[in-house]
C-alpha cells in the first residue's frame, strides 16, 4: 500500500523534463557508488549489488504525504523531490527484479520488460478512455456502503502484486504500478470525488496497513545480530552517513536553478531517506545467504534512522531558508 501511495501521487506532468532526467543522472551515479561501496564492505558481488541497491533507495511514499502536509507538494523543492523520489524506488525495483528473480539476465530482462509493456498497455488505454461508468459507480457509492472506489483500488492492487509475484518479479513493482494505473482511471473524476478518495487512501494506508509494516519490521529487526560486535554495531552510523553522501549528494543534480544553500541541504537529505527498499533488498539478501544478518540489520537501523531524522531536518532547512530570503535587509545606519 506504501508503494501504491506512492505511485498515485505521483504528478508526472510536474517532473518529466529536467527534474526527471537529473534525478536519473544522479540515481544511476549514485547506484555505481552504492556498488563500489558494497564491493569495499561485502566480498562479493551480489552482495555489493545488494548493498548498491539498499543505498541508492528513496523513500517516496514516506516523503509525500510529509511535503503535503508542510504544503511543499506543488513547490519546486516538492517537484524536485518527487522526481527524486519516483527514480529512488522505481530505479531499485527494477534492479531487485533483474538481479534477484532467480533467472538468468537475458530472461529477467525480457520478463520486466513485457511487465512494463503489459502495465503500460493498460495505463495508456486507461488514459484514453472516458471511465464514466467508473465514475459514476464511485460517485454513486462513495458515502454507501457500497465503496466501489476503495474495492477497485484494493482489487487492482492486488491483481497487478500477484501478476508480479507470477512473473518473479518485486512485489513492490506491481504495488506502484497500480497506483500509477489508478491515478489515471480517476484523474477525470470530479474533484470534490478524487479528495474524498485520496482521503480514504490516506486512512487505509497511513491509519492502518503502512503503521503494520513499519511495526512488522521492527519487529522482524536482528537486534542480536546488530549487536554482535562493535565492528557491526558501527556499520549503522556508517551506512547512515554513506546514504547522505551516495544517494544525497549525486541528487542535487536535480536541485532547481538558483536553490539556495538551505534547500540543497533539504534535498540531500529527503533524498538520503530511505527504509521500505531497504527492508525489501535486505531481507532477499539475507534469505538468500548472500550477505550477513549483520549487514543486514545495520542497513534497517540506518533505514529507520533516515526516516526519524532527514525529513525532520530537511523541513527544518528549507524554512530557514526560506525564513532567510524573505528576511528584510539590515541597514547599515
């Protein structure tokens, strides 16, 4: 539900063009750094992919429901991030899917892309049509209980998670290209019907499913296994600092012309936010024996440490920013 929340919010109108291509500029310089980090950390290669993967993750369905409630959603550094963000955990998903299906390249390959092919197909024939039997259906039901908007969501979910499952593809790729789909289907709707929606997305999603994922993964987390040794136990500030300077630093590629220094700041670290593809890599990696419970865990501990601390403190940056530049000049009398 957290990926398909972040793939319904998504205003890709708002970043194709420049915010999109930087931020896949620096996505892939920061995934060649992420890699190059993990071959340092981890013998092997699978386990510096796993590693590359973790750290060059963003945490979008974290990050936009945070910038709409601050009001930041339609401001340039929100535009900036999103797009960030969109390439932060699609560019992952792809990568988990292609590394980690359990085939060989050339097959994987050929699977995502007639997953792509297929979701695309339906997105573009969702954008062309009308919907208005949908609409009118959701218009119909939306304070009954009836809820057709809400089963269609549920439904399209799932089908197009366990399509993905089918393939041998991340789950979590099939989530967010059924919020995409979604967004689609109800972008002609009537305004007053698709807020009434997003509300009833938020209460599902943040009232209820995404609480249970972050309780499951503290509950889920190795604490034994992080505290093992003082050499693991430092891993977690390492990785943390290491999510700053891999995925934060490349992503001012995409800051906006003429930022100021406390929106570059706020950038670099929404940026640096990451936990849901964390989670997910890690737990592939470790299932698979491919890195240690260890490494595994000191990623998760640095995974929720970006989530409690960078959105806090890049809020924090851009409004002294902001508070700066509006700030009337002192007089020199």
């Amino acid at each position: 539900m957290l990926f398909f929340v972040a793939g319904n919010e998504i205003d890709f109108a708002a970043i194709r063009g420049r915010p999109a291509r930087r931020a896949a500029a620096g996505w892939v310089i920061s995934l060649a750094a992420g890699i190059g980090a993990g071959l340092v950390l981890a013998p092997g290669p699978e386990a510096a992919v796993i590693i590359g993967v973790a750290l060059c993750s963003t945490a979008l369905g974290t990050l936009l429901p945070i910038l709409r409630d601050a009001g930041e959603s339609k401001s340039p550094i929100g535009v900036t991030v999103a797009a960030l963000g969109a390439v932060g955990e699609f560019g992952p998903l792809v990568a988990v899917s292609l590394f980690f299906s359990g085939r060989e390249l050339g097959p994987a390959t050929a699977v995502l892309l007639g997953f792509v092919l297929l979701t695309g197909l339906a997105i573009f024939l969702a954008s062309r049509a009308r919907h208005s039997l949908l609409h009118s259906q959701v218009t119909r039901t939306l304070h009954t209980s009836g809820q057709f908007a809400v089963r269609s969501i549920m439904f399209i979910l799932s089908v197009l998670v366990v399509l993905s499952m089918v393939l041998g593809l991340d789950m979590l790729l099939g989530a967010f290209a059924a919020g995409v789909l979604w967004k689609v289907a109800i972008a002609r709707a009537p305004e007053h019907d698709r807020h009434i929606i997003e509300m009833k997305i938020d209460a599902i999603a943040f009232g209820f499913l995404v609480p249970i994922f972050f309780i499951d993964t503290g509950i889920d987390f190795e604490l034994s296994a992080l505290t093992s040794s003082p050499a693991t136990l430092a891993l977690v500030p390492l990785f943390l600092v290491l999510l700053l300077v891999i995925r934060g630093l490349p992503s001012l590629l995409a800051a906006p012309p003429k930022s100021i220094p406390g929106d570059k700041r706020a950038i670099v670290l929404f940026a640096a936010t990451g936990l849901p593809i964390i989670v997910a890599v890690t737990g592939i990696g470790r299932d698979e024996g491919l890195i240690t419970s260890g490494i595994a865990s000191a990623l998760v501990g640095a995974g929720m440490l970006s989530v409690l601390l960078f959105p806090l403190l890049a809020l924090r940056q851009h409004q002294r920013g902001a508070a700066g530049t509006k700030r009337p000049p002192v007089s020199s009398r």
